[in-house]
C-alpha cells in the first residue's frame, strides 16, 4: 500500500495554517484563488504553489505588483521550496513547512551562525502507530487525521513559547530554550497535551529532555545540535517498553520539579549512551 503523500502547509504568524493540497494552487485577494488572503500589498492573484517532479513544491510569482520574495529575495522565476523558507508577499510573510523524513534535519543554509548555546527543554510527539493504521485505513485517511492531529497538538505548543524545529513523517519535534521560557510553561503544555488524547484521531506518545544544546540560525530557521538532541531522538525507541504515554528524562523530571510527583519509571539503558538512565511518566 502507498505510504502517504508527505503534508505541506503555510503558516502565517497569526498561527493559521493554509494546507497545501496535490495540485496547483494560488494565493491572493480575488475569490477564485485558493487561499484567499484579502490584505493590502497583496494583488488578486500573486502566487502559485504546484507540486514539484521530485516532491515538494514549486513557488512561482504571478506577475504580482509588489512582487513574491523568498528569504527576502525578489523571485524572478520558478523556485523549489524546503521546509523552513520564509514566503513574502506584501506585507505578509508566511512560512513554508513540510514532513521531513525521520532522522533529517532542517536545513538552515550555508550562511547559517550559531545564535545561541544553552540549556533548552526539548521535545517528541509521536504518533503511536502510525504506519500501521495507514495500511489499515489508507494513505488518503491516513494524511487527514495527521492534520487533525497537527491541528490539535500545534496550538498548545505556540501558547506555550515553544518553538517547532521539524516535522519528522508522524512526528514533531520541538523546543523552548530555558532563558527564554520559564519552567511552568513548559510543564502547563504537557498537561494540555496529556488532555487532548481522548480528542486525537490517534494516540500519541510525548517525550521530554532537559540538557545543553547548540542552535544555529540560518534562512531556514534554527538547527539544534548536539549530544542531548541525539539523547531524546534514541530514547523515542528505548522508552517504547516502558508503557508510558508521557515519559520524562531524568534531568527533564527534575528541571520542572516532578521527581517526586510523576510515577518513577526506573533506570534503563539508551542506545549508544553508557550506563543506566532513569526516566520518569505523566499520566
């Protein structure tokens, strides 16, 4: 059975997000366009996203009068669009993202400066079982309940500070940098996603980790790295046995003061870190 088409969408920075559907569509003031964005600086047809031969999407200006600029240069013909890339038109700048395969990275460009090394909480949703409720259901369904889903979890995270780096096929991975966001908020976002299970099309699991990160700043947005981002993204397999819907790191349980709260999942082993790790569960 085909895998499902990856998702493609516009945010905008009221945090609305336009999808981008399997053929060609138009964004602009006139009625007939796609994605009506009645706004000054904006003409009636300004721009067009179509699909791309190698996935994707291809963004092309339509002769508008003030003009399409992706990161911040005036387009003058048909560009391939990656996820993170800032879309200017007027006075509105929409961002454009897409499912990224697991395990790759948004890709901040090659002009990109390290912006900021610290201490970070970051962050996993997964959807539980995924790839076999696509072959249960189909890719079509399948792809609809990944934007319920998307709809549903990605609020909590904006009201929360939290900053989304990718999304990685039925996952997103996030952050909130620890100078710039207290502790409550974080723990605040992680009741608010325990509440919205019952509401999801489907289950999801919720992974947390506390440590030191490098960020990394480029056209595409930022770009963590660093040995706690490895850490979270090998626990996502190790926990699974554990049972938890909400499994805590250590240094995450004890950063937001939940050692003594949350249920004490024991001392575990992760894949390509020495020794024994405790974790902790939200339910």
């Amino acid at each position: 059975m085909d895998a499902p088409t990856p998702q493609a969408w516009l945010e905008l920075a009221d945090g609305r997000m336009l999808w981008l559907e399997k053929s060609a569509c138009t964004l602009g003031r006139a009625v007939g366009c796609t994605h009506v964005l009645d706004i000054p600086g904006i003409s009636r047809s300004h721009a067009m996203l179509q699909p791309g031969p190698s996935g994707g999407f291809l963004l092309a200006d339509l002769r508008s009068t003030n003009g399409t600029y992706l990161n911040g240069l005036r387009l003058e013909q048909v560009a391939p669009l990656r996820d993170g890339d800032k879309i200017e038109l007027g006075d509105v700048i929409l961002t454009y993202r897409c499912q990224q395969a697991p395990g790759q990275h948004a890709d901040t460009g090659a002009t990109s400066v390290q912006i900021h090394s610290g201490k970070v909480w970051l962050l996993m949703l997964d959807i539980i079982g995924f790839t076999s409720h696509t072959q249960s259901v189909g890719a079509e369904a399948a792809s609809a309940d990944f934007k319920k889903w998307l709809e549903l979890v990605r609020p909590v995270l904006l009201r929360s500070g939290c900053t989304i780096n990718a999304y990685l096929g039925d996952a997103v991975f996030a952050y909130w940098r620890q100078d710039k966001q207290p502790a409550a908020n974080v723990a605040t976002a992680l009741r608010e996603l325990l509440a919205l299970q019952p509401a999801s099309p489907r289950p999801f699991r919720i992974l947390l980790h506390h440590g030191s990160v490098r960020i990394s700043g480029g056209l595409q947005g930022e770009s963590l790295s660093g040995a706690e981002v490895i850490f979270l993204f090998r626990i996502e397999k190790s926990t699974k046995p554990l049972g938890s819907i909400c499994v805590l790191s250590e240094p995450a349980a004890t950063s937001l003061n939940l050692t003594g709260t949350a249920r004490n999942l024991g001392r575990h082993p992760v894949t390509d870190y020495e020794g024994s790790h405790g974790f902790y569960g939200l339910e």
